[in-house]
C-alpha cells in the first residue's frame, strides 16, 4: 500500500499529545451533541409522531386571506410588526404564524399561533403540549444550558475541528492503508485503534463539514461582532440585509390601509406560476393591509441545495421588487453562503434518504468519540502509572461511558413518557422534560455502579431494548395508531415506531445472544496492594499487561 | 501509546501555547479576515466566506502554534499576523 510522507518524531509526538488532550476535553460534550443531532435529524417527522393533532392529510388549497383574517380576529395581531406565516409540511400539517398582538395601547406582544387549515383551530402555540423533537433538538446545542449553551457546543465543533486536522496528521503517513483497516481480531487496544482511525478515516469529510458548520452556528457572533463594530458601526442589520435583502425593507407605520390590494391567495398563486418545481416555506408579511404592503416568499426544494430564494412583492400591484429578493436562478454568492450552510448541516438537500445516511455516520462518529476514550484509557491501563493515576483513568472512562452510553436508554424514556402521559394534562411538556433529565441523570448515577464498561454497556442497552420495544405500543395505545395501520396513512409515524422495535430487538438480541459479561470478581485495575513497587522508567519497552474491565465477545 | 514526554513542552510553555493557541489564534484569524475585508472592493463576500473560513484559519494557526517548538516565536508570528490585518483594516 502506497505511504505518504508522515510527520516528524517531535511534530508526531506533539500532534498525538494534542490530539489525545482536546479529544478527552470535549468527547462527551461532543458525543451529547452527535447523538442528539442524529434523532434531530428527524424533528419533524418526530413532531408529528409525538403529537396526535398532526396526523391529518395535507390540505392541498388553503384560504391564506382567509385563515389570517380569522387569526387577527381572535388574537388582534399587529401587522406593524414583522409577521411571518410559515407553511404546512406533509409532516406538519398546520399553519404557524409569529405575529405581533397588541397587549396595551403601547406595547405589542410576540405570539406563536397553530393555524389548522382543515377545521380552522387556532391555538396558541407559546406552550406547546409536547416537545420531544425539541427537546433532542435543543439538546444539540445545550440551549437547555442558560447563555452560554450555545456558545459552549461551538467551541466543541471548533476543538472537534482542531481534533480532527490533528488525527488525520498522526494517521497522515498510512492513511491509505487506515482506509481499509477493519481489523476485530487481536489486543484491545488495538481493535479500539483500527476502530477509531478506520471511522475517522471514512467520516472525515462529514466531520469537517460539521465541525465547521457546527462552530458556525455556535461561534457566529465571534465571526460578526468584530466585523460589524469595525466595518459597520456596530450595526449589525445593515451587514444582515446584504444576506437577506427583505431584512432591509422600511415600512410606514402611519402608511394609509390598502385599497383594491392583491390577496395573499393571487399572489401566491403568481409564485406558484413562476416556480412551479418549488414549494413556498413562509412569507414574511410587511404593513399586511397597509399601502405600502410588502410580502417576501421564501421558496425551497427539498432536493437541490441552490434552490432556497426570497421573492418580494407590493401587495398593491403583485410587481416584484427585485433589490428586496434573492431569485434563485441569480442569486449571488453572498445570498447563498448561508443557505448552502444550513442546508448542508441540516441535510435538507436530498430528501429523507440523505437525512438516513446522516443519521448512520452521525451514529459511527459517536462510536469513534468511544473509541477514542477507550484507546485513551487502554494505553494507560499498565504498570508505567502509578495506582491512582489508573483508577483516575478508569474513573473518568467510567464517567464517560456512563454519560454517553445511557443516552439511548434515556431516550427511549423521552419517547415512551411522551405517550404514557395523557395529551391532556396541563403543563405535561415539562413533566416529560422532567422525567427524561431526571431519569438520564439517574441512569448515570447508577452506571457509575457497573465497575466493568461491558457491564455498563450490557445494562444499557438491556433498558434501552425493553423501553425501546414499548414505544410502538405505548403509541398504539395512547392515540389508536398502530403502526401497521398507520403505515399507510402517516408513514413517519410507523417509521419512528418500527424504528424503536427494531433498536429494541436488536439492543434485547445483543444483550442475550452476544455480549458477555465478566464475573464481578474481576477487579479492573489493580488494588494498592497489587502495585508495583518499582515504576517502569518511560522510555523502556512496554511490559504490556492489559488488565482490561473487558471480555472478548464469544 | 501515549506521546512520548521528551517531544513535549514544559508546563509553563504548555500554558502560553494554550492562550495562544485559543485567543492569538483567534485574533490573527479575526484581523486577517476583517483587514481583507476593508482592503477589498465589496467586503460582503470576504465577510461572508470568514463565517466558515474563519474556523479553518484559526485551527490552522492552532496547530502551527503546536508545531513550533518555542512559544515565543509561535507569539510573535501571531502578533505579525494581526498587526498585518490591524494595518489592513485602519489604511483602507
């Protein structure tokens, strides 16, 4: 196998030693972020599995004037405030609109409205019964963390970055032959080894491109203060209307009310004529009602990732205002950096199938974060550390594993208390919340328990088959849609339940039939009598005396 | 295998490479884009490509900072880049 021109031993030594401390700094954070962003990969088809009121056909007409004017009518919304309408979805059939209502004489109020096209219900949607998908979304960036969460997981995409340019020069001289190295056979260590630069190797281009694009996200304003106080005055809008062109339209707030103006329907019917292969996502509504109405269309494919535009229009004449709109057949780069960002990071450019493929390496990255632990705490489990250091080692991988391995049970725990409590408590979003923290926090403690990391990972995924085979159930039971009727009908919502039967079976398989576990007369590490008197100086030969917590399978 | 310790620096350098790495970096990467922003006709387009080149620049310099043996002068290549972008953003 061809080899390529490797590091030095000094440059070699630095990279392994820097590479070894920012992978142990973020891996759980990083793995947190891995695994919830690969359920999040499906939020919205997860919306419609945990709410019942989502399961309706999509309505293929809808009376736009007619729905708007029935929500102004119940919640008095102020069209002087920006009022965006976003779209229903095959997935979520139900119109949201994010308004303004006027609460005093004075001051307006922001307002989340549910608009369903069928039967007409508005509800407010400020506090949403159920809120799995959001939950597993919100967790991907630790917005449950106060201010800083979000900063904090894009300073993890940046180290993961830095881990991840650090990894491919160690494995740099014989990465061809990495490529290929599936090797299951032999010490530990070196199956962990394979294991991590075999994935690492493979999933480098979905990892770079979600290092960067998570840093993006969770490092922008590290990007743009500087930029704006130095090159825009601190304005930051006037740097955003360049993106978003719509972002820059003024409007009159004492401006006349419209007379003879288009109705949202015949200017929606306009964007349908001229981009026939798109479908609208949401119009952002500009003095709706007044003369100087302005409406911007933000149209999108699902499978092309160049098609995301903004059309805006005078709802006095339907003419299109082309310095407001980014057309995507002209658009400039400086449109389109941001679309092709999103797009590329939430896989929303080619279709369910591409989200699927993403969802599996999402799921391999965090095989090879374990990986990395493992290798980290295998290298160090002989007798060149001193007792304590390696009960730190193992310590810490204890904590890690726990962390980590207990998020699928946890998780199944989200899904399953989502059906067990009824839809029509009060405030029942916050108690599922509650569960699913608490329960991943106690799922922890006990893991700290298991002495041995196959002990752990037994047990887990033991809890996690038995809650995961309940889930279809608990659905059934709770809102009549067994999953093979279902089928038919709402395919995402029998895919989420075949889903967790099929990680529930084959976690219960696993368990049973594959994984074994040591007796616990097994002590990982060696006790203070057992230590070595005498230190191996470092730079001898290794006597390598794996004492490992685990057992080979078979 | 663990790194062998003998390649690695001493605390006190591990501590400066560290802040270098993190802020140094950072601001080199900063005051590089932004100045090439300022020195080019329509900054839009520079800013924009700094939402994601921005991270690339800045674990590079990490790395260097890594690469080179001695921190000062993993320091002053930092300081060279920054007053070059400093130059860049107050000249044009």
């Amino acid at each position: 196998m061809k080899k390529l021109k490797g590091l030095g031993k000094r440059a070699y030594n630095v990279m392994f030693h820097t590479h070894t401390v920012a992978g142990i700094v973020i891996s759980f954070a990083l793995f947190v972020i891995f695994f919830a962003g690969a359920f999040a990969m499906f939020r919205h088809e997860t919306k419609q599995w945990e709410d019942p009121d989502l399961r309706q056909p999509l309505a293929q007409e809808s009376d736009l004037d007619a729905l708007l004017s029935q929500a102004d009518e119940e919640f008095q919304l102020n069209f002087g405030q920006i009022t965006n309408l976003n779209f229903p979805t095959e997935i979520n059939p139900a119109f949201t609109i994010y308004g303004a209502t006027n609460d005093s004489d004075t001051t307006t109020a922001r307002v989340a409205l549910r608009v369903n096209p069928v039967d007409g219900r508005i509800e407010d949607w400020e506090d949403p019964k159920t809120t799995v998908a959001d939950t597993i979304y919100f967790l991907h960036y630790f917005r449950q963390i106060p201010v800083i969460g979000l900063y904090l997981s894009g300073f993890v995409g940046l180290f993961f970055l830095f881990s991840v340019i650090t990894g491919l020069l160690i494995h740099w001289k014989n990465l061809f032959t990495k490529f290929y190295a599936f090797v299951k056979e032999g010490k530990w260590k070196v199956i962990w080894t394979n294991a991590h630069t075999v994935l690492g190797v493979i999933g480098l281009p979905f990892q770079v491109m979600y290092a960067v694009t998570g840093a993006f996200f969770g490092l922008l304003a590290l990007v743009l203060l500087p930029s704006v106080i130095l090159l825009y005055e601190g304005d930051s809008t006037k740097l955003f209307a360049k993106v978003q062109p719509q972002q820059a339209i003024e409007v009159d707030e004492n401006a006349p009310p419209a007379v003879n103006h288009l109705s949202l329907n015949e200017l929606e019917a306009q964007i349908h004529e001229r981009y026939p292969d798109h479908h609208i996502s949401r119009v952002q509504l500009r003095n709706y009602g007044k003369a100087d109405g302005v409406v911007s269309w933000q149209i999108d494919h699902e499978n092309s990732i160049t098609a995301p535009g903004t059309i805006s229009m005078q709802t006095k004449d339907g003419a299109i205002l082309p310095e407001y709109s980014v057309l995507p057949e002209t658009k400039t780069y400086s449109n389109a950096v941001t679309d092709y960002i999103f797009k590329l990071h939430f896989g929303t450019f080619g279709g369910a199938g591409l989200r699927f493929l993403y969802f599996i390496l999402a799921l391999l990255t965090c095989f090879m974060i374990i990986t990395g632990v493992l290798i980290w705490r295998t290298a160090r489990d002989n007798n060149r550390y001193t007792y304590l250091q390696r009960l730190f080692h193992h310590r810490v991988t204890k904590w890690y594993l726990a962390i980590c391995l207990s998020m699928l049970p946890a998780f199944a725990l989200l899904f399953l208390t989502n059906k067990v409590i009824p839809m029509e408590w009060d405030g029942r979003a916050a108690v599922v919340n509650r569960v699913f923290f608490l329960g991943w926090l106690g799922l922890t403690l006990i893991g700290l328990r298991w002495d041995k990391y196959s002990q752990q990972n037994r047990n887990y995924l033991l809890i996690a088959g038995v809650l995961g085979m309940l889930i279809p159930f608990a659905n059934g039971l709770a809102t009549g849609d067994w999953f093979w009727v279902s089928i038919n009908s709402y395919p995402w919502v029998a895919a989420i339940d075949i889903f967790w039967l099929l990680v529930g079976g084959l976690s219960l398989y696993l368990v049973f039939f594959v994984l074994k576990v040591k007796p616990t007369s097994d002590k990982p590490i060696p006790t203070l009598e057992e230590e070595p008197t005498e230190r191996k100086v470092f730079e001898e030969p290794a006597v390598e005396k794996p004492i490992t917590a685990l057992v080979k399978p078979g | 295998m663990p790194a062998n310790t003998k390649y690695l620096s001493s605390i006190g350098a591990q501590i400066s490479k560290l802040i270098a790495a993190i802020f140094g970096g950072y601001l080199a990467s900063a005051a590089l884009h932004i100045g090439i922003a300022k020195a080019v006709p329509n900054d839009t387009p520079v800013l924009l490509t700094a939402t994601y080149s921005m991270f690339l620049v800045w674990c590079g310099l990490m790395v260097m900072v890594y690469l080179i043996r001695k921190a000062w002068v993993s320091w002053a290549i930092l300081l060279l880049i920054t007053l070059f972008g400093g130059y860049l953003i107050f000249s044009f």
